[in-house]
C-alpha cells in the first residue's frame, strides 16, 4: 500500500437514495436527493388505494 492511498480521504456523493412510504397504505418506493437537502414529504399516486396520498421519507438507503 502506498502513502498516497492512505491520505486520500473517501469523497461522499452529492445524492442519496432514500425510502419514501405512504402514510395511507405503507406502498413504498426509491426517491433520489441531495445530501444536503432536507427530509422529503410529497404527494403523489398511491396505487394501492387508486388516488393521490402523502409520501414521507422513511429512510435513507444508500449513497448514489
């Protein structure tokens, strides 16, 4: 291993995947956004239940 490798520090990615979760009907899908940005909440189709129900972000999934 060479001291240049040990010095490079790990660059993080600008995005992130998150789990967004109806509060309606639990049905679940990956969202992309920023590492900065705040927590997601958004409205959209809800399958499940055939009509447009909140989204909240449930967790953070990996880095992109």
């Amino acid at each position: 291993m060479r001291l240049t490798d040990v010095l490079f520090k790990k660059v993080k990615s600008k995005r992130i995947m998150v789990l967004m979760e109806s509060v309606v009907s639990g049905h679940q899908f990956n969202l992309f956004r920023e590492r900065l940005a705040d927590k997601i909440e958004l409205i959209r189709f809800d399958p499940y239940i055939q009509k447009e129900s909140l989204y909240r972000e449930r967790k953070r999934i990996r880095s992109a």
